[in-house]
C-alpha cells in the first residue's frame, strides 16, 4: 500500500471517530417528554396439554423391552391463555397469548406497551387460562410431572388465573411495569406513586 491510500484511510477513519464523539454529545429528547408508559412484561411456563393413546402391539412389538411405552403422547403445546387489559375503564387489550416455539411447547413471553399521560390512573390486567375442550385421552400435564418431581412442577407453573387492579398516580416520563413474580405468583406492579 502506498503512502496516499495510508493518509486517506487515517483520515477518513479520523473524520468518523470526530464525527461519533461529536454526536454522542447531542441530548437525546423524546417525541413526548412528558408522556409516560405502562409496560406489561413477563415469562411464565404454562399448564402443558398432550393428547395419548395406548401403542398398538404392533408398535411394541419392533422396540426392545426397556425402550417401549405403552401411552404415546402427541400435540405437546402449552394451554392458551387470555389477557385482558382496561385501562381507566377502556379496554386497550383482550387476545390470546400462547406458548413460544414452533409447536407452541415453550414458556409463554409476553411484552406489551401502552402510552399513557401522567396523572391518576386505573389498571385493571387479567391474565387467564382459557378453558380447553378435552376430547378423548387429551389431557394436561407437564411431561416432567412424574414423581417425586411433581410439586416442583406444579409450584413452577403459573395460576389458571392471574389479575391486578390499582389505582396509581403516574408522573411524567415514568414507566410503570407489570411483571410475573413467580416466587409470589402473582402479577406484581413497579413504579409509579
């Protein structure tokens, strides 16, 4: 590399260092400076639903003695659950939430975001299982249920029904966050006075 292409090279690298450390010094302003959010963020392992049946003889008979189950469990998802959100009165959600994953086996992530203006508010946030038809031998469990391990399971999954209502006063630029305690189990508000 000749000695022309090195200058231009430090110099342009110099211009864009100059360039960032001059901008990182600009203030940072919101569109709505005195706006405020609620924030509903959580993760919760839900009730698990499966549907088995009895193997055949003729899917035993192929599969050696210590390797064959006689209940075959397919569809593994997590139970549906609903939330539902009134906000001073007014509905500002009411739809599913379902596990993650392609399959839909995993914990349930929720985030929601909903712009409010600082003053005395009411939350009123529901969160519950929907009721599942069960057909046949669908039936719920956890698929680590089994045993001794069977109240961890239990004390890990969250309620059938979960529900907050408050009243809080909300100042401007503040976030106020709902959240899952799992330790608790039970929706748990921080922020606001």
């Amino acid at each position: 590399m000749t000695w022309p292409w090195r200058f231009l090279g430090g110099g342009t690298a110099l211009t864009l260092l100059v360039g960032l450390a001059a901008l990182s010094r600009l203030p940072y302003a919101s569109a709505e400076p005195n706006g405020a959010l609620l924030r509903l963020s959580w993760r919760a392992r839900g009730e698990s639903i499966e549907r088995c049946r009895r193997a055949t003889p003729a899917e035993l008979s192929g599969v050696p003695a210590h390797m064959r189950q006689e209940v075959v469990c397919e569809d593994t998802h997590v139970a549906p659950y609903r939330l539902r959100v009134v906000l001073d009165g007014r509905t500002v959600e009411d739809g599913p939430v379902a596990g993650s994953g392609v399959s839909g086996d995993r914990p349930m992530y929720l985030l929601r975001e909903f712009d409010l203006t600082p003053g005395r508010h009411r939350f009123d946030v529901r969160f519950e299982k929907q009721s599942a038809q069960q057909s046949g031998d669908e039936r719920s469990k956890d698929r680590s249920s089994e045993g001794e391990h069977e109240e961890e399971v239990r004390r890990r999954a969250v309620p059938r029904r979960l529900s907050l209502d408050t009243t809080l006063v909300v100042p401007g630029g503040a976030v106020v966050l709902i959240t899952y305690n799992s330790e608790l189990r039970a929706l748990e508000l921080l922020g606001g006075r």
